[in-house]
C-alpha cells in the first residue's frame, strides 16, 4: 500500500490499539524476558558520571512504549498498514535487538550501531509520519530524545569497557 493518506476512520477500532501495544510489548519483552541480570551487568560496567540508575530505564520505557503504541495506531487510522507503518516495523525491531547485543552477547560496540541505525529509523519514522498526523510524529519525538541519550551513554560504556 502507498504512504499516501487515505481517508480518515473515524471510528477505527479499538482493538487495533491493542495489537500495537503488543507489538510493542512484544518488542519490551524481548530484552526483558530474553537477557536475566541486566541491572546487575549495568551497574558493574564502568559509566560516565552522567549515567542514570538502572532503576530509571523501566519507568521512562514504560512511558515511551506507551507513546510509541499510540503513535503507530494513529497513523494505522489514517492510513491502514502503509509505508510510514514499514519503519516504523523497522524502528521497532532494531529497538528489540538492542538489549539481547548489549546485555545478552555484551557486544556493546555492536550495540551501538544497532542503536545509532535507530536513531536513524526513528527519524525516519517521524518525517513519514508527519504528514499523515502531526500528533503521531510528536509522540516519536520524546523516544527519538531518549534514544540519543541512549546513543550517547552506550558509545561512552563501549569506550570504557574495551
């Protein structure tokens, strides 16, 4: 399907919300289930002195896989599945991956290039998504800030713990 905008849904269901969410979960779940021990591990790697606690990344990830959902749903609604939809898949599975390369395998050099491809994908993302809703590029955007913060501190972690 093109990423031209079709018709708005007025009333799209629900229920797709709710696979968006899943999807998401889905991908939350990846690095949660699929990697024990990783605020041990993070707390034993050497950090910069600007480096949040482990105990930070669970709530601001809750909040951020929230928006993600609801960003990918509300383009669903304008558009059904489309090319926007594509990166946004994309996007989204690069951020699964992330955890089992820098947690998982410990291949934080690895880890930061999957994490700075990304990046890339989600402003990807958020340039395809903003002229089908505005609104659903805006919620992207607090993810995109997180993820070069993200960038930032995993290129500063494989720096120091060659």
């Amino acid at each position: 399907m093109s990423s031209h905008v079709a018709p708005h849904r007025p009333l799209a269901p629900w229920w797709a919300l709710a696979g968006f969410a899943a999807a998401v979960a889905a991908a939350a779940l990846i690095g949660v289930l699929g990697v024990a021990g990783t605020a041990g591990e993070y707390r034993s790697l050497d950090r910069p002195s600007w480096a949040p606690p482990s105990a930070v990344f669970g709530p601001v990830w809750t909040v951020l896989y929230a928006m993600i959902a609801v960003s990918g749903w509300l383009v669903w609604r304008r558009t059904g599945w489309s090319t926007p939809l594509n990166w946004y898949a994309a996007q989204l599975l690069l951020n699964a991956l992330w955890t089992p390369i820098f947690f998982g395998l410990g291949r934080y050099g690895l880890a930061l290039a999957d994490i700075v491809i990304l990046w890339v994908m989600i402003g990807m993302t958020v340039w395809r998504f903003r002229p089908v809703s505005r609104g659903a590029a805006a919620l992207l955007l607090p993810y995109w800030v997180w993820v070069t913060f993200a960038t930032a501190l995993n290129a500063a972690i494989w720096l120091t713990n060659q």
